[in-house]
C-alpha cells in the first residue's frame, strides 16, 4: 500500500476510535452518575440540602415562601432598603450592621429593577427563571461539543446524525449531572446565571464571535467583578472585539447603577471587598486555599450550626481575622491571576491556525480567575464543564496517536469530572474537626487537578493533519 493510502486509512481508523471514544464518554457520564447519583446517594447525602427535585415541587406547589434563595434574598433585602432609603451606604446598613450576606456590587441590581418593572418580583418567578438558565446551559453544552468537535478536527467522527445526537446528549446529560450546577440551582443561587453566561462566552469564543463572548462576561461582571479579570487579559492579547463587547456592557451597567443608586455608594462595595478579602470564608463549600487554611487551623465555622438541635447555616458567620491565611490568600491569589493572565498571552497573534488555541488559554484564564479567589462556592466551580469538554477532545486526539499516555490522561479527567458532578461533602465533613479535614477541599484539588491538564496538553499536535475542517478565521 503506498505511503498516501496508509495515511488515509490511519485517518479512518482514528476517526473509529474518536467516535467509539465519544460513546464511552456517554456511558460513563451515565453509569457514574447513576451510580454515585442514585445507588449510593443515600451514603453520599446528608439530606440538609435542598434536591432539584424539592425546588421544582416547590416551584409547582402553593408554598413558595419556602423556596431557597440563596444570592437572591440579600439582594432583595438591599434593593428593599435602597428603594425606601434613596441613595445611602447600604453596605454599611445591611452588611456591616445587619450582617446580611449582599456581596454584590449595585450593579447586580439592574436585574431586580427590570423585573420591577415587568412586575415580575416574586419568589416562584426567582426559581422559575435560575431553571430556565440551567435548560439553556444544557443546550449551550450541547451546542459547544458539536462546535468543539468540529473545529478540533473530529468533523468526520461527528458527521451522521446519530454521532451528531449522541454529542449533543452527551453535552446535555453531562451538564445535568455536574454537581456545580445542580447546586447553584437548588440552593437558588445567581450563580445558574453566570454559569450559563460563560458557557454561552465559551461557545461564542471557539466560533470566533469574540463580541459576543465579551458582552457575556461584561454582564458577569455586573454581578461577579472578579470576570472585569478577562478585559485585561483580553486587553494584553489584542482581543479588540471582546473588549469593545465587554465595554458596551459594563459601562452602561455602571452608568445605570450610579444614576439609580448614586456613585458613591456603588464605590463603597471596595469595604466589601477588602473585607472579604481579609477574612474569607471558612464554610466547607468554600473551596478555596483561603477556606482549607481556615478550617485547617479550626479557625470559623466549618459545618452547619445547630441550634436546639436544628442545623441552621448562619450568613453572618465570619471566622477572625488571621494573618498566616490572609498573606497565604493574597500571594496565592496573586499568582494565579497572574498566571491565568499571563499564560499563552501569544496565542493570540502567533497561533490563528491552530484549532486548539486561543481557547485553552481562554479555559486556562476563567479556571484560574476562580481558584485564586478568597471565597468560591461550589457553584461558582460550573466552570469546569467546558473545561472537561474541551479536553475530552483534546485528549482523545492525543489517545489516537499515543495510546498510553492518551488514554492515561483520559482516566484522570474521568476520575475529575466523576469527583467534580457528586456530592462527597456528607461523608468527608466527618473530618470536619481533624486535621484530615483537608480533604473537604476535594473540589479545590480536583479544579488543579484540570488545571494541570489544561496547561499540559495544550500543546499536543493533533494526530491526524488532514484538512477535514476549516481553521478558525483570523481575527
């Protein structure tokens, strides 16, 4: 067979593997989650938290005063205590001095006043909207892996419509299943929002609509002012379009906010921000270098509290101030930051061709904006779910041309996302009060544990140079 003939069926035979890959994918997503989701969730779960199932009787049923509001309580409570006390500190009246848990800045209530406005204000309409963000972050999964797929070069794996079905079913059950997102949704947190908007951004990124990524994350960071990171970082690779989309969100938002609630208090949300900066959170599902110190050294509250007998979680709780964590989460904070900037920062300009970057630095940048900071919830890790689906491609293409250390690195990112979409807080918080509770910070470890791979294959060239797809065009 001549040398021409021997690629081609080289190329055949990868694609074969891709797709039998892909299916394994599905299975696995399915049977783990089946199996630690349902078969052991009666060890897994300690019963205190709110199923999905709960929230959508709740949605459904006749008490919605019951509902769990997480991010949405303290910010009715503010958007509450500005309407009838006009322009004033109001993080020092509900922060500071009622210790309700606002740690928003005014411009996260933009949303409260258009649904004022629509006459929307009501708690079953809070629930009902956080299910609609986590349907479209299905869809959104669902969407990126058939576009990953065909900018990585697996066109022709994907190229009937069983593959096609089996993809988007993959990208939809595995979002479904990923404990992050479940969580935000259950507990009723704004973070469902977020989560969808960077999935959304990931997908606009990878097809080269860079305004539209920016304008997603410009609208994550009126909520979330850590996402303002991605504008220097696309500022420093010359990503002209996703900064004037960031733009054309994040100063009309602010400009909104000072003209409704003035501009010295949406400054005054920087005491916030020191604060929580200086203390953090000792809460187990703050996953975080700064939430391991702090329960490490038994410093806050770990667990829930009880009181008469009852488990309550208390918002107002702060551990101390503690020097040793405080340095520990500002150098650590620092570095990751700088490197979630920094990394690949040429990628930009030198590699247009290449179907595997920017985006990994992309990936690289919003996995590393949520690690370095002093309080990340387990909700704020739905990140990582393009993170795992950018991989999952990357690594097959690299099991195809090396099958041992491919299908090593395979493991390891199934043994991530099985650790990443199940609740293991339950059995885990048994150690809550011995120096082995550092393994309550399994989601911490298993977010570096992606990290490291993301960084580690991104230079991986693919295994078949065929021109099967279109390079992403130039920007």
């Amino acid at each position: 067979m001549s040398n021409g003939g021997g690629a081609a069926v080289g190329v055949i035979g990868n694609h074969r593997f891709a797709a039998w890959m892909l299916s394994v994918a599905f299975l696995f997503v399915l049977s783990v989650d089946t199996l630690l989701g349902v078969v052991l969730r009666p060890f897994l779960d300690a019963g205190l938290d709110t199923t999905v199932w709960d929230v959508l009787l709740l949605i459904l049923g006749k008490s919605p005063e019951h509902l769990p509001l997480d991010s949405w309580e303290p910010m009715m409570t503010a958007f509450t205590w500005l309407h009838d006390n006009g322009q004033g500190n109001v993080y020092d009246a509900i922060f500071f001095t009622k210790h309700v848990k606002f740690q928003y800045p005014l411009t996260s209530l933009l949303v409260l006043e258009a649904m004022s406005a629509l006459g929307l204000l009501h708690l079953r309409i809070y629930a009902l909207i956080n299910l609609l963000m986590v349907v479209a972050t299905a869809g959104g999964m669902a969407l990126l892996m058939r576009e990953l797929a065909e900018r990585m070069g697996f066109d022709q794996t994907v190229r009937n419509g069983v593959s096609r079905l089996t993809l988007a079913a993959l990208g939809a059950v595995a979002t479904l299943c990923f404990f992050p997102i479940v969580k935000a949704f259950a507990v009723g947190q704004m973070q469902v929002w977020l989560n969808a908007a960077f999935v959304f951004a990931t997908l606009f990124y990878v097809r080269d609509q860079r305004v539209l990524a920016g304008a997603l994350l410009g609208a994550s960071t009126l909520i979330k002012p850590q996402m303002s990171l991605f504008l220097i970082w696309a500022l420093l690779r010359r990503e002209w379009g996703f900064a004037i989309g960031w733009a054309a969100v994040v100063i009309p938002g602010f400009a909104a906010a000072s003209a409704l609630y003035g501009f010295g208090p949406s400054l005054h949300y920087l005491d916030v921000l020191s604060f929580l900066g200086q203390h953090g959170e000792s809460y187990y599902a703050n996953q975080t270098l700064n939430g391991l110190l702090h329960r490490l050294l038994q410093n806050g509250p770990n667990l829930l509290l009880n009181t008469n007998g009852e488990a309550e979680w208390r918002g107002s709780a702060f551990p101390a101030y503690n020097a040793l964590v405080h340095g520990a989460t500002l150098v650590s904070g620092i570095l990751f930051v700088l490197f979630g900037l920094l990394w690949r920062i040429r990628d930009g300009a030198g590699n247009r061709g290449d179907r595997r970057q920017p985006i990994a630095s992309f990936l690289v940048a919003g996995t590393c904006f949520t690690i370095g900071t002093p309080i990340a919830w387990i909700p704020h890790y739905g990140v990582l779910l393009p993170v795992c689906a950018y991989l999952l491609f990357v690594l097959i293409d690299l099991a195809a041309r090396d099958r041992r250390r491919g299908l090593g690195k395979l493991l390891l990112l199934g043994i991530g996302f099985a650790i990443v979409s199940n609740d293991f807080f339950h059995p885990l918080n048994e150690l809550a009060d011995t120096p082995l509770n550092v393994l309550q910070s399994y989601l911490f470890f298993t977010a570096l544990l992606l990290l490291h791979l993301l960084v580690t294959t991104a230079d991986t060239p693919r295994a078949a140079r065929q021109p099967s797809a279109p390079p992403l065009p130039a920007r």
